[in-house]
C-alpha cells in the first residue's frame, strides 16, 4: 500500500481536475438509478429512471403498477425484468415500513429488494450527504491499481477508505474516482500517457504511449 501522503497528493490533483458536486439529488431519484444500475450505463439507467418518475409520479403509484408496465418503461436497462419486480416490491416496502420515505441509514435501505452496499452508499451519499465512500467498480479498480488499498471484497475496501479519508472529504472520492474512471483510468485501456498522477501511480503495466 501506498503512504497517506500520496493519497492525499493523488486526491488533490484530482480534485484540481474534476468537479465535485454540491447539491443534493432527490433521494427517491436517487434510489431508482441506482437499483436500475446493475451491469447498465448510467446513459441507460438515469433516464430510465426518469421515465419511472415522470410516469409514476410518486412511489405510491409505481406500487400499484402492473409490473410489465415497469418493465416497459425501464427497457432497456439490463435484467428488467427482474428489476421490475424489485422496484415494485421496494415502493410497496417503502410505503408500508418507512411511512412513504427514503430510508437514511444503510441498515434500513439495504432492507429493500435490489439494494446492496453500494447501493444504499450512493443513495446515502448523492441525498443526504453522508460521510460515506461507495464502493462501485470504478473505485474498486483505481484503489487497487494505485495501491491504496490491497483487499478485493467491496465491504473490505470501503473500511480500509473510511480509515484514511475523514469524513469531511468521504463524499468527493467516489465524485473523484469514478470521473477520473470514466476518463482515463478504466478497467479495459487505462490511458496512462494523459494521467495526471502517472509520475507517482505504482501501477506496472502502464500503456505511455497512445
């Protein structure tokens, strides 16, 4: 693993390139791009779950939808099918035990069908600003490639991050990490020769020629 000083060093010259964002989302919103998100682009399951929104309106209707009219409208996120059903069987959960409300902690969102670790950390974190990391594949990847953290299993890398972040910057790694993911250090072709922290990245198999 790699000393605190680099990582504070990586995370600052990736918060010199990237924004962060600084407003809430609507955590319903919230909770409905990410249950649709599994192995599905964010170009697919945002506007999905928009149509869901705009559709249903408010949890109480999608509840008392038909579950192939769900599908129809969240099509063509993968594994709509069973995506379908979840989101029903959420919205009804939600009315029932949460008095109509988003849940605010992690032990209650992971309750609902369809919602894991990462999951309820989105929704925690893109909604009501909880200090917390989430986890997904691009933040997995970065901090194994860089070195911060050596373990493989989510829940494991998420305490180690928690340990070396404090919570006041918590929220801008998963910001940071998945941009910088998106645009240069992706799992298929890490495009090395544009990385801002190639100079100090231990990562050896480095492509630095396009």
């Amino acid at each position: 693993m790699i000393k605190k000083e680099k990582i504070q060093k990586i995370f600052n010259i990736l918060k010199k390139r990237y924004s962060v964002r600084n407003k809430k989302i609507n955590p319903f919103r919230v909770l409905m791009h990410v249950m649709l998100a599994s192995r599905t682009t964010d170009l697919v399951s945002w506007p999905a779950a928009d149509r869901l929104i705009e559709k249903g309106k408010n949890i109480s209707n999608i509840s008392k939808m038909k579950i192939n009219q769900i599908e129809k409208i969240i099509y063509p996120s993968n594994y709509y099918k069973t995506k379908a059903k979840n989101i029903k069987k959420t919205c009804k959960m939600i009315i029932e035990e949460f008095d109509s409300k988003i849940p605010k902690t992690r032990e209650n969102l992971m309750k609902l069908p369809g919602v894991g670790g990462k999951s309820a950390d989105i929704v925690l974190s893109f909604s009501y600003n909880k200090p917390v990391i989430a986890v997904d594949a691009h933040v997995k990847w970065i901090v194994n490639t860089l070195k911060i953290s050596n373990e493989k299993e989510p829940e494991k890398i998420r305490k180690e991050l928690h340990e070396i972040f404090p919570k006041n910057k918590r929220i801008e790694v998963n910001d940071l990490f998945v941009q910088f993911g998106k645009e240069i250090c992706n799992t298929s072709r890490p495009k090395c020769w544009m990385c801002p922290i190639k100079n100090i990245c231990p990562y050896d198999k480095k492509r630095l020629k396009k």
